[in-house]
C-alpha cells in the first residue's frame, strides 16, 4: 500500500510539475518602444504601432502614434553600443506640439547612444541623448528610452 500511495504522489506531483510550464511559453512576447521626449514619456506597442527591419546595410526600429513618430536606425545588424559621432546611428522624434515638429541628431550641439544588447529575431536595446530641432531648428532636448521589435529581413 506505501508503495502504491508512493508511486501515485511521485505521479501527481510530475504531472502538476510538467503542466505548470506550459503557460510559461512565451512565443509571442510584446513588442515595445518606450522613450522620455522632453519630459513627456511616449509608449508604442503591437504590431500596428511599431516595427523593425533590416534592408541589408541598416537596421531601422520605428514607431508612430497619435501624438508622435520616432525612429533610430543603425549601421549593420548586431549587437552594440552605436553614437552619433561615430555615424553609425541616426535618431529622429516627430513630437506635436503645435505643428508637429521634428528633432534629429543631426545638429551640433547635440549627442546620443545606442545600445543594441540582443539582435536575432528581435532587436532589444536602450538609448539615451539629446536631440535638436523645433520651429527654431535650434532647441535641444533630451531623450531616453528603450525598446524590444521582431526584425523583419528585408535584404533580399
């Protein structure tokens, strides 16, 4: 009988072990860009508001909402820390405020980081920097964020 009510616990407890994983599988894992623009911080996730591709040279992670537009792209397709004055990077942010005004990297006075620290099926990384821009072409503000994007191929 012990040996029986053994085998039987031994039994239960593997079955409740095995199935507990397997709402752990997490094939599809959201997607994100995420970034503080100016003081304001700016969220775009799923497949409509965002998106990542590499057309063979660059790597390109955008996102658009109501209310902003921002991309970074980057030389090549791997892992790294990417700036500006290194011209492998660019940065841009559309942000409304009245007219929808743009900010990029490519002023002067301005400076950014970009941290790739996965890139496979997806591009995960952070970045931090200020840009220039505005109605004036000369406003500087900072930026920072991060993001997690599936990496479509278009290379071919």
């Amino acid at each position: 009988m012990k040996k029986t009510l053994l085998i039987l616990t031994v039994l239960t407890i593997s079955v409740f072990s095995f199935t507990a994983c397997s709402d752990d599988d997490d094939s599809n894992p959201e997607q994100y860009v995420e970034f503080t623009f100016d003081g304001s911080t700016y969220k775009g996730t799923g497949i409509i508001a965002i998106e990542a591709y590499y057309d063979g040279s660059s790597t390109t992670v955008a996102c658009q909402q109501s209310g902003y537009y921002f991309w970074i792209e980057i030389t090549g397709n791997t892992t790294g820390t990417y700036t500006k004055s290194s011209t492998d990077a660019a940065m841009t942010v559309e942000a409304s405020e009245g007219n929808y005004d743009a900010y990029n990297g490519d002023g002067m006075s301005t400076s950014f980081e970009i941290k790739v620290t996965q890139y496979n099926d997806y591009i995960k990384g952070t970045f931090t920097g200020t840009l220039e821009g505005g109605a004036s072409g000369d406003v500087v503000k900072n930026v920072s964020g991060s993001f997690y994007v599936k990496v479509v191929d278009e290379s071919y």
